[in-house]
C-alpha cells in the first residue's frame, strides 16, 4: 500500500472514529442523523482509499464517462510503476 493510499484510509478512519464519538456525546439527540453520512463517507475511505478520491475528481470536472476516467488513470499508473518512476 502507498502513503497517498494509506493515508486517504487514515483519513477515512479518523472521519469515521470522530463523527462516531460525536454520536456518542449526543445520547439520543436527534442530531445523530446528521453524522451518519460522515461515518459512511469515511467507511468508504477506509475501504477504498485512494479510488474515492480518482472518482470524485473524475466526477466533480463534469465527466460523462467516469469509469473511462478511472480505468485510463490505474493504466497510467501501472505504466509508471513498469517504467521504474513510482510515485
């Protein structure tokens, strides 16, 4: 695993934890429905890392054809790692 890759799951899990201690200290407020989209969020950056981040670029600049996006840019980056240059 990468540092960029680790770190978006790092990310992911400190999202998650905070938002789940925040739902704690509330003890029943109705408010709780308000963190879950955090936990989810960072549930999803715990899974998937880094690919969150390719996909909601992807999406966010107005592709139409996102998995095009995000297949073009792990066939980049395995050129990369086969040319030696790995970042």
């Amino acid at each position: 695993m990468k540092k960029r890759d680790l770190t978006w799951r790092v990310a992911g899990a400190v999202l998650s934890l905070g938002a789940c201690a925040a739902a704690l200290t509330m003890d029943g407020s109705p408010l709780i429905l308000l963190l879950f989209p955090l936990v989810l969020f960072g549930l999803t950056l715990m899974i998937n890392g880094k690919r969150v981040a390719v996909a909601w670029r992807a999406e966010r600049r107005g592709h139409f054809n996102t998995a095009t996006v995000i297949h073009a840019e792990r066939i980049r980056r395995h050129r990369r790692r086969a040319d030696g240059s790995d970042a």
